[in-house]
C-alpha cells in the first residue's frame, strides 16, 4: 500500500484563465457501495491528499475505501505551480465521474459535492466482484468553482485485480476465470518430495488428463465451465502384518495331552528370525498372535510351536508374502496371516470458467475518412450500448452512444464491455481535416464583380456564382454580371478539385441601372439593342419600341436606383414588332430601368425622368 499525492497544477487549473468549463453538469454515478469509512493520516488543513486503493483478486469480492482531503484554497497548488495565484478560496468541488473502474466493481463516494469552507474530508467505496484481471487506471473527473467560474481536470490512480484463483485441499489454480481464452496454471497442493509412493491423475475437463505432479499450464480457448478433477494416492505406509492367526495346530502338549502352548516364529526372506512371539498356555483356537511385522518383497516362513514342559515341538510351516491373503494350511496346521496395505486417496474439484469474448465492435464508416475543415462526420458503432469512445489514447467523457459526431483529426475507436465484463475492441478509424482553400473575394464595378485574389486561388479550382443562395447555372467564371434589378446576396464558391473542399465569399449588393457591364454578351445583349425608348431623357411620357420572337404574353417592370419596382404593367403581344407608350409624369426625377419580360427572356433600358 501507498500513498498517491496528486499532482496539483492537473487538479486545480487557473479558472481566470478559462472561458468554459469543460463540464458543466454533473453525471449520475453508479451506486451500490454505501457506507464508507474516512481514514487519514495526520494532514494539514488546506492540502491535498488522496489514499491508495486496495488490489484486489478476479473472482473474489472486493470491497476497498479510498480516502482523500480536498483543499480549501488555491494555496496547495501554487506550492507546486507558481502560475496560480495562492490563497484564493475554492467555494464548491464536485465529483463529475469515475470511469475506467474494473468490470464488476461499483463505486459511491460519502457525496459528490463538497464546500471547503466546511467539509474538506471524504471517501469513496469500491465494492463487487472484479471480473478481469489487470491493472486498471481509474480516472476520476472533478470540477472545481473559483469566484463563480469553473475549471474541470481529471485525475488517476490505480486498482490492480490479479489473476483469479482457486484453491482446494489437492490442488491450486492460478488464473481460471477469463474472456475468450484462458492460461490456467495449477499447484499441487500434496508433493511427494522425492518420495515415492505417491501417484496422481488429473482430469482437466476438456478431454484430456495427466498423471504428472505439476502439469503444465493449459490453454481453454472455448467458452464454457470445465470441471477440474484431482485424485492422489499416497502409497507410503507399505505392507504390515498385523495378526497371525492359528486356526488349527494339530499338536497337544506330549505327557499330559492337554491344550498346546501355542507360540510362533517368522523368518524373513534372507533366512532370519524376525518375530518369535511368547507362547500363549493352552491355547485355544483360534490363538491369536499380534505380530506388527513391516514386510519386504520375498517369501517369509512361518512356524507354530508347542512349547512343551521338556523342550517344544513344531505344528507345522506355512509360507507367505506381501500379497498373501486367505487361509494357509500345511497339513492339520492352519494359519491366517492378517496384512494390512493403507493407500492413502485425496480427491478434489475445481472449475475453469471461459466467458465468450464479445465480437470487435464494427464502426461505419470505416477506414480513412477525409474532412474539409468545418465539416463533421457522423461514426456509427454496431453496438447500441455498453460501449466507451476513445480519440487516440483518451477516453472521449461522455460518448458512450452508439453515435459518434467527429470534426477534429484522430484515431478514433470504441470499447464494448459484454454483460460478464468481458471487452473488445474495434479497428481505428482515421479522421484527416483538409484545409480549405483561400475565400474567393470578388471586386465590384458597377452591376460587374469579379474574381479579385486569384493568385491565391489552388492550383486546380473550379467556381460558381450564387444568388441568395440559388445556384446560378452555368455562371461558373471569374466575372458575374447582374442585370436584374433589386438588392441580392451575391455569394462566390471555389472549389479546390484536387481535395473537394470549398470556401464562400458572399456580399450584399443592388443592381445599379446607370451601369452596364463590359462583359455583357450573347443573346441577352443582342436582345437589348432591339428596345428603343424615346424621348430619353423624358418629362412625362415615352415609347417603347422592341422585337419579340413571337406573340404571346409580356410583363412590363420600372425599378427605381435601388431596385424598387415602382410600376408594372401585362399585356399581351399579337405582333413581334411592339410600340408602348409609358407615363411617367408622376414620377419623380431620376433614373430608372425598365424590364421587358419574355417568354423568351427579358431585355431592359434605362430611362432618365427630368
């Protein structure tokens, strides 16, 4: 166990340095461990400290406190980062989110908020059963309030979870919990050391077995519960006579023909005595010898004897080994020999759990994505939850949607954690930002605009012209000339063909009748030089004489200088050869344009009223 100090200049930044917080509300946390316990050692009072967690064991509950002090003025982090000003009072430290915490594991801090000013003290608990092992570095998001502005940071600290383990009165296993593919190692628990006697079998649940001590580690690469089965035989007490038993002798004492005193002798393998038991007075049948005789390989002879007033007699031999059993009989002689052979057997179970492993998460789309600045793409994941984006390295706070909105370069790529914990991850997709070419700004002259920077155009680009927004068709030159009355939003786009990006220069404008433009052409311009308005200049009235194609409807339109229409009139053409006559006497002095429109288009002339 040891002690983290956090590093201050990452907890408390200088907020009058930030225009926004990075968080602003806080997110629920996951409950389901109350009840923790403050613990701290002797501490100043306006400091920072946090303690460690506790590790943990995959497979077995955890249930660890971890304690801290927040400060209660920017003091502290100005010991370690001069930049900020000391001594300005933190009024309010929030606890936004934890992630990263071991699959399993829940957590709940005594509270999320806390007023220095009072409460600097706190806790939070880490209780469940981690699933995984690892070593996982928890990330905790706080934010701070500084004079009302907020600064949000984050910090981290570790939580190892070893390997699971099981443990029973034959063996050990070392790692017998884990997603798709487990390296079970196994202990036994009953060594010969060296000794012999000792035999094992080992059914590992998965089809094959071993009869080694120590086997090697196993790999279980399917999902499913193996069932470890465990039998040792411990063979080392050997073989032992414990009893002889004379079931009949055949001989009685010589003079006085009563019960034999009955007495035996056992003479080992290599000829030599090893047991001769006291002779047991008028023996009755059966008479039973103790013997306690630990036995060799070979062939052992055993003699009953009457032990008579003079001398003895033999009632006969009979001859056994190690494996002897049943009853031994040598004429009227019949003997019992009781062997015992204690084999000692240890049986124990265990199991080795393998828990699918999620397939990767699939992103769309997918591969390099290329963006012009400004522009966004929308990520899609196949998973719809569970699941944590990541940009490089860093955990995106929040994104844990199945969509993702991306308008920044990176790698981006996504986590899903299956209901059991398990994870996977999905292949990267790289993001580039294009740069945009250079806006087109155009110059105007007169009702004329044009193209003014294209030097700094790209190398290969392409133009168009808008109208308030409308695709002008065709219109795709460096020079645009309006030739309809009224005020517009004239918008110019270049396109840079080598990346496909686009940038827009847009300029309010008016149409200005007392200009034409020296870049006026086609059938437009011709069409105009049919109109005729007589007199021009006019104090009251004039006539209009133009050409059209053909009969047929015709609208006629008079527009002020800043392209306010001020009169229109319809009427209808039954020749090609038109002659109108206008009134103008209530109009004021000035210029105007006049519009002729056409089936076929429109032709204009300006009129000068005195």
């Amino acid at each position: 166990m040891h002690t983290v100090r956090l590093p201050l200049s990452r907890l408390f930044l200088l907020v009058f340095f930030a225009s926004q917080s990075l968080f602003t509300t806080k997110m629920d946390a996951q409950v389901g461990c109350p009840g923790c316990n403050v613990s701290l050692p002797v501490l100043p009072s306006d400091t920072i400290y946090l303690g460690a967690a506790p590790d943990g064991v995959a497979g077995q509950y955890y249930n660890g406190d971890i304690s801290f002090r927040m400060p209660k003025t920017t003091t502290p982090v100005n010991a370690t980062d001069p930049s900020t000003p000391a001594g300005l009072p933190i009024s309010s430290i929030s606890i936004v989110a934890v992630v990263n915490v071991p699959p399993g594991l829940n957590w709940q801090p005594s509270q999320f908020t806390f007023n220095p000013s009072n409460l600097t003290d706190g806790c939070v608990k880490f209780c469940g059963t981690p699933l995984q092992p690892g070593l996982y570095n928890v990330e905790v998001f706080v934010s701070a309030e500084v004079f009302t502005l907020n600064q949000s940071t984050s910090f981290s600290f570790p939580i190892y979870i070893a390997p699971s383990s099981s443990t029973t009165p034959g063996f050990s296993m070392q790692n017998n919990a884990g997603c798709g593919s487990v390296n079970v190692a196994f202990q036994n628990n009953l060594p010969s050391n060296g000794n012999s006697g000792y035999s094992y079998l080992w059914d590992f649940g998965n089809g094959t077995t071993s009869t080694l001590q120590n086997p090697p580690p196993l790999t279980y690469n399917t999902p499913g519960v193996y069932d470890i089965n465990y039998t040792a035989s411990i063979d080392t007490f050997g073989y032992k006579v414990t009893t002889v038993r004379v079931l009949a002798a055949g001989c009685s004492d010589i003079l006085i023909n009563t019960a034999p005193d009955l007495y035996v002798k056992i003479k080992s393998p290599q000829g030599n005595f090893v047991v001769v038991t006291p002779a047991q007075n008028n023996s009755t049948f059966p008479a039973v010898f103790n013997i306690n005789l630990p036995l060799g390989n070979g062939t052992y002879e055993l003699e009953v004897r009457d032990d008579d007033t003079f001398g003895s007699e033999s009632c006969g031999y009979v001859y056994f080994n190690k494996n002897t059993t049943g009853v031994l009989s040598s004429g009227p002689l019949q003997v019992q020999v009781d062997i015992i052979h204690p084999v000692l057997t240890i049986q124990s179970s265990g199991t080795v759990t393998v828990y699918p492993q999620p397939a990767p998460p699939v992103i769309a789309p997918a591969g390099l994505i290329q963006l012009c600045e400004g522009e966004e793409v929308e990520l899609v994941a196949d998973y719809d939850q569970d699941i944590q984006w990541y940009r490089d390295t860093t955990v995106l706070f929040g994104e844990i949607f199945q969509q993702l909105h991306v308008a920044s370069a990176g790698q981006y790529w996504l986590e899903y954690t299956s209901p059991v914990g398990c994870k996977s991850q999905s292949a990267p997709v790289e993001v580039n930002l294009l740069p945009l070419p250079t806006p087109p700004v155009f110059q105007v002259t007169g009702n004329e605009y044009t193209l003014a920077n294209p030097n700094q155009m790209p190398a290969n680009y392409s133009l168009q012209w808008y109208m308030d927004g409308n695709v002008l068709t065709d219109e795709t030159g460096p020079t645009y000339c309006l030739m309809e009355p009224g005020v517009f939003l004239m918008t110019l786009e270049v396109t840079d063909n080598a990346s496909g990006c686009s940038n827009q220069f847009s300029l309010g404008v008016s149409f200005n009748p007392a200009y034409t433009c020296a870049s006026a052409s086609g059938e437009i311009a011709e069409t105009a030089n049919t109109l005729v308005l007589f007199p021009n200049p006019t104090a009251g009235s004039i006539w209009a004489n133009f050409e059209v194609k053909k009969p047929g409807p015709i609208s006629m339109e008079i527009f002020d200088v800043i392209g306010k229409k001020v009169w229109q009139e319809t009427l209808h053409a039954n020749t090609t050869d038109m002659r109108h006559e206008l009134d103008l006497g209530r109009f004021p002095g000035g210029i105007y344009l006049l519009k002729i429109q056409t089936e076929d288009g429109y032709i204009s002339g300006r009129i000068l009223k005195e």
